[in-house]
C-alpha cells in the first residue's frame, strides 16, 4: 500500500517499506484505474528474492488499484507483485487437467508480440516466430486469441498440438 505521492506504507514482511515506488508503472497506472502488467524483471523486490534456477531473471506480474476515501478522493495505491513463476505453472496445472494423452502446448504473448514463456525448444520469441514455424508446413493445428480491447493487459494466447497427433484418432 502507498500513500498519494507512491511512498510505500505497508507491505508484505516489510518489504520495500517505505521506499518510493512513483516511478513504477503499477503506481502511475493505478492512479485512476485497475492496472494489469506485463511480466517484467524484479526492479524493487529483486534483492529479497532467491535466485531463480539457471539464472533467470525474477520476474513478476504487477496487479494494482486506486485506493480512495469515502468520498472518491486518492489515497494511494494498493498492489500485488505475482511471480510469473506461480504464473507459469498455474498455466501448466490447467493444460495438464485438460490434456488428453496428446500434448497441447499454450503460449501467452504481451500486447507487443513478445512471447511470455516461450517453447524450451526453438526460436521462437514472438507469437509470429510461433506461428512461422510448424504451421505453414502444417505440422500443427493453432488455435490463437484475440486479445481484449477493453484490457491494458492486451495478452495474446497461442495454444497447438502437433498435426500427427491431432490426426491420429481419424
């Protein structure tokens, strides 16, 4: 939680407590609005996470809202940090609850193109590498969203399967 001006008042263990957070998008972003980000490196909070395997950097999810009086006047912001590890394997939990015994793999880009999490195998750093590879020789089927217009987040969602094993009942 900040106050008006992004000083950090509380937080979780203490953190970042009484640090200024103005300069971080969730701040600006939540001065009016619920604000949705994209993963980005830890910039504040990298010094008390431990280091993720293989030298990734920390990444997180930023989710805020305004906070206001009783009568509609800021105060300040509330924030959430979620790290895009959680992110990562929620995603996968679900894809694995859904999944038939022939992999389906799903991919989430930010609003630039930019791949999130990208295949562990391959090139691929934006959602048109994705598509440039496999789909126009046909060795995957592609189902890709369309992002919602009426979000900031603007995240695209790529799912396949490869061809052989969609055909593979028929």
């Amino acid at each position: 939680m900040t106050d008006t001006d992004g000083k950090v008042l509380a937080a979780t263990s203490h953190m970042l407590e009484g640090v200024d957070a103005s300069k971080r998008p969730w701040f600006d972003g939540a001065r009016n609005r619920l604000y949705l980000g994209d993963p980005h490196e830890a910039k504040l909070l990298a010094n008390y996470m431990q280091a993720e395997p293989g030298g990734e950097p920390i990444r997180f999810v930023d989710v805020a809202v305004p906070v206001g009086n009783g009568h509609g006047v800021f105060q300040g912001v509330l924030a959430a940090h979620l790290h895009w590890t959680w992110v990562r394997k929620t995603m996968e939990q679900y894809v694995m609850e859904l999944e038939s015994p022939m992999p389906i793999q799903v991919f989430v880009a930010s609003k630039d193109g930019l791949l999130l999490n990208p295949p562990a195998v391959g090139r691929a750093g934006t959602t048109a590498d994705l598509l440039a590879t496999g789909t126009r020789d046909g060795s995957y089927l592609v189902a890709v969203s369309s992002p919602n217009l009426s979000s900031d987040l603007g995240w695209t969602v790529v799912a396949r399967k490869s061809m052989s094993d969609t055909m593979e009942p028929i």
